[in-house]
C-alpha cells in the first residue's frame, strides 16, 4: 500500500499534533482525529488543520491504517492501552517524549494486533508559519519508511535513526536533558543578574558566544578535571540564589554531580568516555 492511500488517525492533536498532522493533511493524506472529551481549543485546532473528526475511536482505528500518537507524555501508555483494547491492525507511531524503557512497554502493548510499533520523536517547534520540525523514527524499515511518506515534502522531515525501537526517544531524552534544563538555568542565572543589576552586563558577556555548549563534547573531560573547584562554586551560586529568593535546587544537583568528578582533580588525560564512566560507575 502507498502512502497516499493511507488513512492516518492522530491522537490527540495539541499544538504539536495539529501542525504535524496538517503536513500530512497537505500532502495529501486524509488525516482522522477523535474529538470525544477534547476541549474546544482542541476541536479549533483540529479544524483549522484539515482533520477528520471521527465519534468514537473504535472507528477511527478500524479505519486508519496508521496511527501517530501525540499526547502529553504522562498519557502516552493510557493511550496505548486503550489502542491495544480495540485490537488496532495497523502501524502504530509512538511519538511522545518519553523515556525509551516506556517505548518498549508500549510496543509491548499494542504489538500483539498492531501490524507494526514505529518509535518517533518530534523536535523542533510546530510546523507553522514557515518553521519546520523533525519527525525522527526507528523501528521496522518497512513501516518506518511508510510513516516517513506520508509527510514526504512538507515541513516535517522524518530522519530514520535505526531498527531499534527506542533509538528515536532516546534522542529526544538526551537533547531535552541538555535543552530543557539549560532554559531553566539561563533563567535563574538572569533572574540572579537582575536582582543584583549586572543584568545587562550578563547579556553582554553571553552575546559573546555563538555555539552551543552542547556540541563541545571535548570540554567534558575538562569539566571533570575542574570539578573539584567548579563544585564549591556552584554552591556558592546556589548560597547567593537562595538569598536572592530564587530556587536554588538545580544548581545543588548539578554541584553534587560535580563532586563526584572530585578524584579526577586537574586530570589531563582524562578523556570524555573515561569523564562519563565515572559518573555512571560513582553512587
């Protein structure tokens, strides 16, 4: 069967979902979508996307032959619970941010019916107004690969990472890790900076970098060789966050995690694998 005879059930277009399903929808693929017990901003979404509303979700899932999951990460099992009840035959895409040990207990799940169980992510932000997002995939080549037609074209380019599924919400996790928490600590950092009123002079000094901290894989060996004095400086900052009336938790955690770089004091030959060893061997 090809792509654009295929019928795609989406549960339960948010944001996200909506301007995700609308690529499909103007590729060419009729799109379905469930609308009982939805709010009425749900229902606005759905509508302005070009989506099918279908009563119930028996008869969407008889009539789909794939089905892409995007909910709130906490729902993502009830959801496939309730797909695996009605025997669902088709493929079905997991493509909530979600822990890859999750995936597996949802293709878990819903494989005994499902013809297929694609694990996916989405990153990026919703594909509208000229943004683009990534669908990124793994699992089965064959149902992978079908998935990846139906938005084939539009604003959401779908990456395979592997057969595995788990590869792609790997993914996610690990760059949300980074991405996530680093928002949170850009935010306490400034909030810190305004309090005292080197605000301004905190931009400055930041504006001074273009690259991401991320890609700097290099560095993570040096973060564990300085750690022992990077440690009491995070403390520090967590002493002068509490007093400024900010939360100071997250840089507690992170200073704890640096302190148990402690024995890699001014290691030059420590490298990244060796730094990331012994977080994952240190209690």
């Amino acid at each position: 069967m090809t792509s654009s005879h295929l019928v795609l059930g989406v549960l339960h277009p948010g944001s996200m979902g909506a301007a995700v399903a609308a690529c499909a929808v103007s590729a060419g693929t009729r799109v379905l979508w469930c609308p009982d017990g939805r709010s009425a901003a749900t229902v606005r979404r759905a509508e302005q996307a070009g989506l099918e509303p279908v009563v119930e979700l028996r008869a969407l899932l008889e009539r789909a032959e794939v089905v892409l999951s995007l909910c709130p990460p906490a729902a993502a099992e009830d959801v496939a619970r309730e797909v695996a009840r009605h025997r669902f035959a088709g493929v079905y895409v997991e493509g909530n941010a979600i822990s890859p040990d999750r995936v597996e207990r949802i293709a878990d799940l819903v494989s005994g019916s499902a013809r297929a169980v694609v694990d996916g992510s989405v990153t990026g932000s919703p594909p509208v107004g000229g943004k683009q997002a990534q669908l990124f995939l793994s699992g089965p080549p064959d149902a992978a690969r079908l998935v990846s037609e139906l938005f084939s074209g539009t604003a959401v380019s779908t990456p395979v990472l592997g057969e595995e599924i788990g590869q792609a919400s790997a993914l996610k996790v690990s760059y949300t890790a980074y991405q996530k928490a680093s928002r949170v600590l850009a935010a306490l950092s400034y909030g810190l900076a305004q309090h005292h009123g080197v605000d301004q002079a905190l931009l400055d000094v930041a504006g001074k970098r273009s690259s991401s901290y991320l890609v700097e894989t290099d560095y993570i060996a040096k973060t564990a060789a300085r750690a022992w004095r990077w440690a009491p400086e995070l403390e520090e900052a967590a002493d002068t966050l509490r007093a400024a009336g900010l939360p100071d938790e997250v840089l507690r955690a992170v200073a704890e995690t640096l302190h148990r770089w402690t024995d890699a004091k001014d290691d030059g030959e420590l490298s990244a694998e060796g730094a990331l060893r012994i977080l994952r061997e240190s209690k």
